[in-house]
C-alpha cells in the first residue's frame, strides 16, 4: 500500500464521503420522513395521504402531484418527538462530516505535495497527513452514529404511533437516504482506518500521528553545545598561535 503517496483508499473515502454528506444534506430537505394514510369509504372521494418532514408538510390526493394543504411553518410547530431530535441531529451530523472531509482534503494534498526530505522545521508539528486521516476517520464515525442512531428510532416510533392510535403511519424514503448515507459514513471511516492500520508498521515519520524527530536528528545535535542548538550551522575555526 503506497503509504507515502496518495493512495485509492484515501481518495475513495473521500469521495465516499462527499456522497455520504450529499445524502444527509437530501435526508434532511426531503418532505418524506412519515406518511399519514387518510382512507375514505366514499366513492366519490380519494384517499389522501400527508407527508411529514423535518420542515414542511404536504397533504396530497392520492395519484395527485401537487398539495392540496401545504405547511411551511410546520418546523416551528413540531409535535412528534423523533422528527424534533432529528432536525437537531441531522444538521450537525452534516457539520462534523464536512469538517472530516475538510481534515481528508488537507492529509492528501499534504501527501500530494510534501517534500522528500523530512523538514525539521515541521518536525514540532502536531498533526501530520496520517494525523488528519485518523481523525477524519472518528469524526466520520461519530457523524455516521449521530445520524443513524435517530433514524432508526423513526422506523419504531411509527410501530409505538400505530399502537397508540391507528395503524395509517409509516416511514417515507427518507428514512432510507438517511441509513444509507449514515452506513456510508461508516464505510468511509472504515476506509481510513484501515489505510492507517496497514501504514503503522512502516518507520517513517510522515505516517504517523505525531510527528517525531528523524532518526538522525538526536545523534547529531547531541555533542554540540547549548549554543549550537540555537543555530543552523556552527562552525569552530582553530587558531594557531606562534610562540617565539
């Protein structure tokens, strides 16, 4: 595995998780987070059916495309607890993804462009290129729970809303764009982890986690004294001294 170079690991996670943050973002817009079947035994009528999101509601008349009753408002006004916890949930599961893609981009291009030779001057840094995968890898992680873990509530807060009233509620495919995108996080973490796992063996400082000194560096800047360490390059001139 190409360690030291941007690797297909590095750069699939990362388009895996642009289309991960892609879903949450569709997740959270869709109006399809639960479905209301209204179902009238009079001929001359049709059935209707109201859509609930995080942020609107929409009452359509069934084979109908357009609203019939449309709520824009119905964000603020919120009565079911798992769509509450969602709008809270979702939003920041897409911050702390974007922030994982933002620490992804910077491990590669810091790969892509370093330099051959390790730089002393980057020697104090804390975070290095494997440094951002890794904790690219947890926020991904923690994003993918943060997501996940609401929608699943969803599918059984239906079963608990049925028990409660009638069975007419059912989740919406917005459920699925949810799970699948939150899976796809854990697909891209996973991704990340093991490119790090496979890297840790190699004796090099620009996989790990915390940049150490070169093996070298200890060994030459011993024997000089504290005056030395403060300059890059001493140099000691004899002087020859002629006794008569």
């Amino acid at each position: 595995m190409g360690c030291r170079d941007v690797h297909a690991a590095t750069v699939l996670s990362f388009l895996c998780g642009i289309a991960s943050v892609a879903g949450l973002f569709a997740g959270t817009l869709l109006p399809n987070w639960r479905k209301l079947r209204l179902i009238t035994f009079n001929r001359n009528e049709k059935n209707l059916t109201v859509y609930t999101g995080l942020w609107v509601k929409c009452a359509r008349y069934d084979g109908g495309h357009d609203c019939l009753m449309y709520d824009a408002t119905w964000y603020s006004s919120v009565d079911q607890l798992d769509l509450r916890v969602l709008q809270f949930a979702l939003p920041l599961s897409i911050l702390i993804a974007m922030g994982a893609l933002l620490l992804c981009l910077i491990g590669m291009c810091n790969t892509a462009f370093r330099s051959s030779v390790p730089n002393i001057k980057l020697a104090k840094c804390l975070v290095n290129s494997a440094g951002c995968h890794l904790v690219a890898g947890l926020l991904f992680f923690l994003a993918g729970t943060v997501s996940l873990s609401p929608s699943i509530w969803v599918i059984f807060y239906n079963i608990h809303l049925n028990r409660k009233f009638e069975p007419v509620f059912a989740f919406d495919y917005a459920v699925y764009v949810t799970v699948a995108s939150a899976g796809g996080l854990f697909m891209t973490a996973l991704l990340l982890f093991v490119w790090y796992c496979a890297c840790k063996s190699l004796p090099s400082p620009f996989w790990q986690p915390l940049y150490s000194h070169p093996p070298g560096m200890h060994t030459y800047s011993q024997p000089y004294s504290a005056r030395s360490r403060l300059s890059a390059i001493e140099i000691d001139i004899p002087v020859v001294s002629h006794t008569t």
